[in-house]
C-alpha cells in the first residue's frame, strides 16, 4: 500500500478557545498543520482535481467550523476539525496538529491526533 499524503502547513486561524470565559470572549489565532492521506493513490488521480482531495476545500472547512464554534480545550477542538475533514472530504487518514502560543517562554503547546475511516 502506498501511502501518499497532501499536507496544508501552518494554517492559522481566529479561533474561540480557552478555558476561562474571559480567553474565549476575544478570539485567538491558532496554527494547524493537516496531514490528508487520499482515498485514491495518486497514480488512480490523473491530472484530475475531482479524483483527489482539494485542500482549498479542506482549508474552507476548517475556517467555516472554526469561525462558528467556540472551545475550551485543544483536544476537542482537534477532534472538531478532524471529524469534519473525514466526514466531509475524500479522505482515508487525517493527521492533525493545532499550536496555541499561551505558556510564557514556550514557542507554543500542541495536540496532534491521527484518525481514519473504518
């Protein structure tokens, strides 16, 4: 089996997340790596956008659900994000890690997760 992935980096986004309420009443940005295994190698691809996973729309996705939700945890946020990719995109594996920059002197804290369809 070969495993061909598209990857969107550094994706940052305004998003509601926080415990407290006062973190989530302002948005904050974000910064998400995706990791997309296709449902097609893609050798079966062509040269044709209908026949693998457009990242453009993946981006939209996520921009869309994060601009309407709110968060209090990372980790709910990413199983959010990962849930609508694989329910939404022709897609077999999505590994996803989500940056929040709150720890002072710390680059930022990360949850990365893998999930796929059955």
């Amino acid at each position: 089996m070969n495993l061909n992935t598209i990857e969107i980096r550094g994706l940052r986004l305004p998003v509601r997340l926080g415990v407290p309420e006062a973190e989530r009443a302002l948005r904050q940005c974000v910064e998400m790596d995706v990791t997309l295994v296709p449902l097609s190698d893609f050798e079966e691809m062509g040269d044709d956008l209908s026949r693998t996973v457009d990242y453009q729309a993946v981006s939209q996705s996520i921009w869309s659900l994060c601009d309407i939700g709110e968060w209090r945890l990372l980790e709910k946020l990413a199983i959010d994000v990962v849930g609508e990719i694989l329910s939404s995109h022709p897609v077999r594996l999505v590994t996803l890690e989500v940056r929040k920059q709150i720890l002072p002197g710390t680059d930022h804290v990360a949850v990365r997760l893998t999930r796929g369809v059955s």
